[in-house]
C-alpha cells in the first residue's frame, strides 16, 4: 500500500489533489496523509507549506512578522527522485 | 499486536446497522509474513532472556523497533551490559529480510501495519459505494475541470481588475484632490508663516515630497480593492485551486507544474515570489522560475497602469489592466517554454500532490487584516523608498546644468534630471515614448515601479492656475476640513454607485464623472508630442515596458542572493531586451496598422 502511494505520484501526469490520491490507492486521506507523513520521514516526499522570505528592504513586511505579500499557500507534497534507481 | 477480547469483539461486529462486513475476519491479531514473525520471534525469545531490557519493555514490541532501525532504542539497548549478541541478532535478521523483500524493512513492516488496519476498516466498516460529494467537491468539480477551470480563473481575475479600478475611481479622486488641495495649501501656508514662503524649501515639500509622495500615496484606494479582491480569493480557498489549474497547464506545456505557487505571490510582490523558489528542489528549476516571476505583475505595477489607462483608455480601465496582467502570464509562459528548450533542457518534472483545502467563508477580520498589512506595507514604502527617491529627483529637478535659472528656481528642460535622462531617451525613440520625461520615470522606476508615478507627478507636475493659486492660498483650515469631510461622502456614495459596473451596469452620472485633472493632459500631451501624434500607441507601449522591465531593485538583489550574479544579470539584461523588443512591436506594428 505504501509503495502504491509513491507509484500512484510517479505515473501522475498532472498535480494530483490529496482526495484523487486518496481515491486512487482506496483509503480515506486520513490514512493518507499518515503514508505521506511516513514517506516524508523517510525522505522519499518533501512537505512544503509555505513561502520563506529573506528579505528585509522591500518594504512589506507585515506589523505581526513575516511577508504581508506571501499569503497562504496550498500544502505541497513532492516526490524526490530515488537515488537508487538509474 | 494482539487485540483485547472486548476491541477484538468490537471489531468483529458491524460499526453501523447497515453496515455488513464483507467476509468474517480469521483473526484480528496483528501477524506479519512469517519470515519477519519468524525473526521477531527469535529476536524476542533472545530480549526477553535479557535481565534489564525484559523488565523494561514488551519484547516483541522491542524486537520490532529495533528490526526498523529506531536509533533511539537501538542506542539504549548498546548501552545495556551483555547486548552485542542480541544487535548481532537484529542485524543478521535485518540484513536477511531486507534481501528477501528487496526493499527497505522498516516499509515492509509499515506497509504490512497498513495492510493489516485497511483489511479491520474494510471488514468491520461499510462505506457508501460513492461517498457523499460535499459542497467543495461539487464545486471543485467546476472550478478545477479540465476545460473550465482557465476560463474560470480568467473570468475572476477580469472581476478583481473591474473591481480594482472602476469601483476605487471615486476614492481615488477623492484622495487626489486632498493632496493637491487642502493639503498643498496648509502646507504652503504653514511654511509661508515659518518664513520659508517662496524657498527651495517650499519647492522641496510642495515639488518633491507632496507630488512625488502624494502622486503615490494617490493610489492607496486601489491597492486597498485590489486587496480587498486578492483576500477574498485567497481566505475562500480558491487560490489554491488557481495555483492547481495553472499548474496543470504549465506542466502540459513542459514546464515545472509547481513553478505557479511563487508565480501567484508574485501578484503582490515579485520580492517574495522570488524566495517563494526555495519551494522547489532543483536548482535548475529555482533559477527557471526566478527568471519568469518578474514577469508577474505586482502591485506596486498597478498605479503605473491605472494612471495611464485612465488617461489613454478611459472607458476600457480596467480591461486594458487585466490584459496587462494576462500578458504578463503569457509571456512568462512562453519564455518558460523557450527557456526550458534552451538553457534547462535538463530541468525534469517532479510529480506533486497538492492539498486543496476545503472551501470556506471569508471572515471579515482576516479580509481587513490582509489589507491593512499590504496597505501599510505599501504606506511604508511611500515613507522610505518612495521619498528618498522623491529627493533625489527634486534636486535633480532643481538643479539646472544649462540656461539661465538657479537652485529650485529653473525651467525643468535645462535641470539635472532632464539632462541625465534625455542622454538615454534616443534608446526610447522606436518605441514612441523618446522624450526625458517619460525616459526620467523609466530610469527611477528602477527602484521600485511606483516611482514611475511619483516621478511623473513631479516632472509634469504643472503649475496651478493663477485663479486656482489664489484660492489654495486663501483656504482656510476650516473650509479645507469642510471640503475634505463632503467630498468624503460624494466619493463614497460614487464608490457605491460604481459597484454594479463590475457587472456592467452603469448608474455614475455620465456628466458628474471626473475631468481629467492638469497632470492628465500634460502627461497626454507630452506622450502624444514623443510619438509624433501616436500617444496612444505610445502610453499602450509604455505600459507593456513597464510591465516587462526590471520590477525593482529589491527583487534585483532578491535575484542576487538566491541565483547568484550571472543570473541576476541574465535577468536584468534579458527582462530590458525583451521589455524593449515588445513595447517596440506594440507601437510600431499598431502604428502600420494605423491604430492609436
């Protein structure tokens, strides 16, 4: 099941929403997201959840911290390439 | 894992009176395959003859803990006397099992767990054969479809732009004619009562820091509604749903699909956009999109384009600045493709998944939230960069390099600023807007693009009639008050009238709606002079190099510390080259065709 989690993203043609994922290997995305969080800890998936900004001079940082321009984004979920295949 | 008589018959039974487990289950007694049981039953046998680690814990638990590697026991268990035999053990087992499944154990352990609960789901839950679509799904069904969803996204984006521009009009003026009003006139009059009536100093308040501070600070409505709209789209969940249809359209045209998350903060602020990169693995990919995101239009782009359409396409605003930003995105598009055949033909798809949150209601705390953070992001950016490059073009303004005039006291076409920039005008000539004036607010709109407009309002900033004059110097601080607070409630009853525009219909008083004000005509005039009688054509070409070149000086230096120098150039370099190239096909080509 866990390897049809990394199988199902290979062949994606296209982004996939968690719920296609979901529906695609047959379990609930509760299950899901426990195979993701299980594959990310292996380093086969890295989670990305928002925008990191450096920046000190252009003059939109927000008064509570952080960018007042980097709204929130979608969690992401990306595959990285397998090292041990050629 | 065993279960407990009580769970096991809990589990056994049917979790809803409909519910009919498909087939009883053997046993609800975790078991692996039997080599691994073999092996964690060896390996307990072995922890539970060991004195220490027997008493402290469950040995087949501990068996199976250190068969997947958990560092943390497998350490403690090291520490404990007489256990070399036992990680012997382990690792003979785990070098043994890892060859049999040709894979790692500690996944073919998980993958067995999760086989185990989602054969107990299955026997002991009955799911509806389609499960109920929620409100999300229905309209996700819509708004992400394959074919609909561009559309849809172009559709939102023409409404924000309506909203943006024909909807803050009235408040836009409004703010306007504080500025160059009341404000203008308390500030010479506070100045005249300190003296300095008629100074440099008089020149470097009302010259500088009002028209170049306040030509800005003019805009703060439209930001507010382009906010307002951006929050809306952002707080209901559709953003997402945005970043995942172009995603999908990038990656059918070869392009990293998740390079349109950064593209999409880029519509705030490129600077952002820029470090949003870091979300992507691969170099390559990073550098790729760094390269497309100035091609995004930011917010501070928008005054540039909503000064100008107002002037040049006064019916057609808000089209012509949503076709701005539609060009933007084509032309990143396309530079994608040309660049991804090019330069990073080795860039390769990542596949991705993509949480599309459900949709919810927008509160109205967090909508003024947002835009009061962007709002005074933006105010801030007035108070700093805005103003000190206010000064700088004010000395330059005042300060004549030939003719006859003195500090603050020269015509604007022998200062500094006009000599300066008109050395660079020539570059501007095919592409109609060769004059200094428009030359000057191209070379400070480098550091940032809201200065084009502060620049403009300070170098066809034109001397107020003698009639005009007279009455600013004669407002007093009551009328002043009194004609802010009325104008207030005109422009806000405007504002309110102006919301059915988005839709298209029109209930402003053709006849009450604004004159074009001094800065207006001068600027049509000046572009209408440079082009030889295209102005038109000329402004429409101006906008497309504003929205192409260099965005600003902070997304240079943003360039500069994710890509390194080599690419910060490549960007500057080929961001003008093509700024140049496009804004000279739109007025050279428009004008074969004999438009504008």
């Amino acid at each position: 099941m866990l390897q049809q989690v990394l199988h199902a993203l290979e062949q994606a043609q296209q982004p996939l929403s968690l719920n296609d994922l979901a529906v695609q290997v047959g379990v609930d995305t509760a299950t899901l997201e426990g195979m993701l969080a299980f594959w990310e800890r292996k380093g086969r998936i890295v989670l990305h959840d928002g925008q990191a900004c450096m920046s000190r001079g252009c003059g939109g940082c927000s008064p509570t911290g952080g960018c007042a321009f980097a709204g929130p984004s979608p969690r992401a979920f990306l595959l990285v390439p397998d090292e041990r295949k050629p | 894992m065993t279960l407990n008589p009580t769970l096991k018959s809990r589990l056994t039974q049917p979790s809803h009176p409909a519910a009919v487990p498909a087939a009883p289950m053997a046993s609800t007694a975790m078991r692996y395959d039997s080599p691994i049981e073999a092996a964690i039953t060896q390996i307990s046998a072995t922890l539970a003859a060991h004195p220490t680690l027997a008493t402290q814990y469950p040995p087949r638990w501990l068996a199976i803990q250190l068969l997947e590697g958990d560092e943390g026991l497998t350490t403690l268990v090291q520490a404990t006397p007489n256990s070399t035999a036992i990680l012997e053990q382990v690792s003979n087992q785990h070098a043994h099992l890892s060859a049999h499944y040709n894979d790692d154990l500690d996944v073919v352990l998980a993958d067995q767990r999760y086989r185990f609960v989602h054969q107990v789901v299955q026997h002991t839950l009955t799911r509806p054969a389609a499960p109920a679509a929620t409100i999300s799904d229905r309209i996700d069904q819509i708004v992400t479809h394959k074919w609909l969803g561009i559309p849809i996204f172009l559709l939102l984006m023409w409404v924000v732009f309506k909203l943006t521009t024909d909807v803050s009009a009235p408040m836009l003026d409004w703010v306007d004619g504080v500025m160059s009003g009341p404000l203008t006139a308390w500030s010479i009059a506070l100045l005249g009562t300190l003296g300095l009536g008629g100074t440099w100093f008089e020149s470097l308040v009302v010259d500088g820091v009002i028209a170049g501070v306040g030509g800005v600070l003019v805009f703060v409505p439209v930001l507010l509604a382009l906010y307002f709209a951006l929050a809306l789209l952002e707080d209901s969940g559709y953003m997402a749903r945005a970043a995942f249809v172009m995603d999908r359209l990038m990656r059918t045209l070869g392009l990293h699909g998740k390079s349109f998350l950064p593209m999409i903060v880029g519509f705030g602020c490129n600077v952002p956009a820029i470090y949003a990169t870091r979300t992507l693995e691969r170099q390559q990919d990073r550098i790729l999109t760094g390269l497309l995101v100035p091609f995004m239009s930011c917010s501070a782009r928008l005054p540039v384009y909503v000064l100008l359409a107002a002037i040049f396409f006064p019916t057609q605003t808000g089209l012509v600045v949503f076709s701005l930003y539609l060009l933007g995105i084509l032309v990143a598009i396309l530079l994608g493709i040309i660049l991804k055949h090019t330069l990073f033909k080795r860039s390769e798809q990542i596949p991705f998944i993509l949480e599309l949150p459900p949709y919810r209601m927008p509160t109205i705390q967090s909508i003024w939230r947002q835009m009061w953070e962007r709002t005074a992001a933006f105010v801030r950016k007035a108070g700093t960069i805005i103003l000190a490059t206010s000064i700088v073009v004010w000395l330059l303004i005042a300060t004549p390099v030939r003719g006859a005039g003195s500090f603050a006291a020269t015509e604007m076409d022998d200062s500094a600023f006009a000599a300066v920039a008109g050395s660079v005008a020539p570059i501007f000539a095919p592409l109609g807007f060769g004059s200094w004036e428009a030359s000057g607010a191209l070379l400070t709109g480098f550091v940032a693009k809201e200065v084009v407009v502060s620049t403009m309002s300070q170098i066809y900033a034109v001397e107020p009639e003698a009639a005009a004059d007279e009455d600013l110097a004669t407002l007093s601080v009551v009328d002043g008050l009194t004609e802010i607070v009325t104008s207030f409630g005109t422009a806000a009853l405007d504002t309110l009238k102006a919301i059915p525009l988005v839709i298209g219909i029109n209930l402003t008083d053709a006849e009450a709606e604004a004159e074009p004000t001094a800065l207006m005509d001068t600027l049509q005039t000046s572009f209408e002079q440079a082009s030889g009688g295209h102005g038109t054509l000329a402004a429409l070409a101006f906008l497309v190099f504003v929205l192409l070149y260099t965005p600003c000086v902070t997304a240079v230096a943003a360039a500069r510390q994710e890509f390194g120098n080599k690419w910060m150039w490549f960007s500057i370099i080929g961001q003008f080259t093509l700024a140049w190239i496009a804004a000279c096909m739109v007025f050279q080509i428009g004008r074969l065709l004999g438009l504008g």
